[in-house]
C-alpha cells in the first residue's frame, strides 16, 4: 500500500524559509520512473503545482516559483524534502505531496512516459503571519 | 507554460442527470509520437487531497466508477458523470503533464446537486 505523509511547521513568518517533509511508504524513489511531486492549494482556491523530482535526481519546477524552491530526496529515508524561500502571507496554503507513477506507451519503437500524480497526501496546512 | 482553463466555474445537477465539464489548454497536450493526450481529471472532495480518476485523456484510473468518462483531444477535453450521485458532489480538475514540461491544472469546478 502506498502512503505519503506531509510534515513541516504550521506557522511560519514572512520572509522565513519553509521546509516541508514528505514521507512515503510502499514504493521507493531508486526505482526507475518513480517521481515525487509537491503541489499547494489556498484556503478556497485551485490547486497549483510546485516541483517535481524523479528517481534520477531530475527536477522540475513551477516557472513563477522556480527562483523559491529546491526539491531534494533521502532514498535512505524515504523522503522527499521542499524549500520554500521568503515566505509571504499569499504563500499560505495546504501543501501536499503525491507520488507520481509513470505510464509507459509506445513512442514509434521506443519508451515514453505519461507521469500521472495517483496517490496523494492528506497535506500539510502551512499559515504565513506575523 | 501551458494553461489551462475550464468552464463552468460550477454547475448544479439533479441525480441521476448528466454532468458535463469542459477543459481547454493553451496549446496541445497530444504527444505525437504516441498519440496520447497528456490530460488527467481529478476530483477533491471537501477536506480531502485529490484523487485520480481519468489519465491519457480517456483512460479511467482502478476502481473509479464507469459513470466517470473523459473525451477529447489537442486542446479541447471533456469529463462526463453520466448520471450524477450524491457522493460525486465535489471539485473536478483537469490537469496536464505534456511530455517533459512542467504541470500544471485548471482552476477547477465545483458540481452540486441541484
């Protein structure tokens, strides 16, 4: 069974820096094609997607935050762990992480991927204030 | 970065009616080199973190109900709930994960009971 598990403080000043901790279980990120991703949700709003890092230390991140973030990974630990810089009250938000599984199909003769986020966290709620 | 919009922003249903949501991307999401549409829907209940129903555009994820179906292609993608139940009130998102780029989804709608 796959489970995925956010960590991190509730309450954070502006300007401080986030970091959250995403524990999983039933998988490992040494497997090929096995990704992690972060991805937030304002109270009442859409869901925004953060960062993503692969089995291979790939990274990816989200264009308008990419200058903020840094995703990084424990295989030891099974751990997916996100930095967020500067921290301002607009950042407030649930913040979850999903596991990411790659769907194989054929590309004319080889292996591509559809990398689709099936199993998700119940998330970590994070309030920037003063 | 590809956008995606969705239309309504929400809709009230009666049960056992049908629920049409409609996405639309700011360029394509089908991968010629496989033919897939790299477009996803998800459904957020409240409180609760989103849960995968639809992949490849059309292709329904294990143990999602078969009132559940996704069409479309390119730019233009489509979830149906054929015949809506009480416990298919929720936000439904689309999502795209084109072949390496970054993710994105839509600003979501939400579907009452009417």
């Amino acid at each position: 069974q796959v489970t995925l598990r956010e960590s991190g403080p509730a309450l954070v000043k502006p300007t401080q820096t986030l970091t959250l901790t995403c524990t999983f279980s039933g998988f490992s990120l040494t497997t090929s094609g096995m990704s992690v991703s972060w991805i937030r949700q304002p109270p009442g709003r859409a869901l925004e997607w953060l960062a993503r890092i692969d089995w291979d230390d790939d990274k990816y991140y989200s264009t308008s935050l990419k200058t903020r973030l840094t995703i990084s990974k424990d295989t030891s630990k099974n751990q997916v762990v996100l930095t967020m810089t500067n921290m301002d009250p607009v950042d407030t938000a649930t913040y979850y992480c999903a596991r990411i599984r790659s769907i194989p199909s054929d590309c004319r003769g080889r292996i591509c991927y559809g990398r689709v986020m099936d199993v998700w966290g119940k998330g970590s709620t994070v309030t920037v204030s003063s | 970065d590809i956008v995606m919009t969705q239309s309504p922003d929400s809709l009230a249903v009666s049960l056992g009616e049908r629920a049409t949501i409609n996405c639309k991307s700011s360029q394509s999401v089908l991968y010629s080199s496989n033919n897939k549409n790299y477009l996803a829907w998800y459904q957020q209940k409240p409180g609760q973190p989103p849960k995968l129903l639809i992949y490849w555009a059309s292709a329904r994820e294990s143990g999602v109900p078969d009132r559940f179906s996704g069409s479309g292609s390119g730019t233009d993608f489509t979830l149906t709930i054929s015949s809506l139940q009480a416990e298919d009130v929720a936000v439904y998102y689309c999502h795209q994960y084109y072949y390496n780029s970054t993710f994105t989804f839509g600003p979501g709608t939400k579907v009452e009971i009417k």
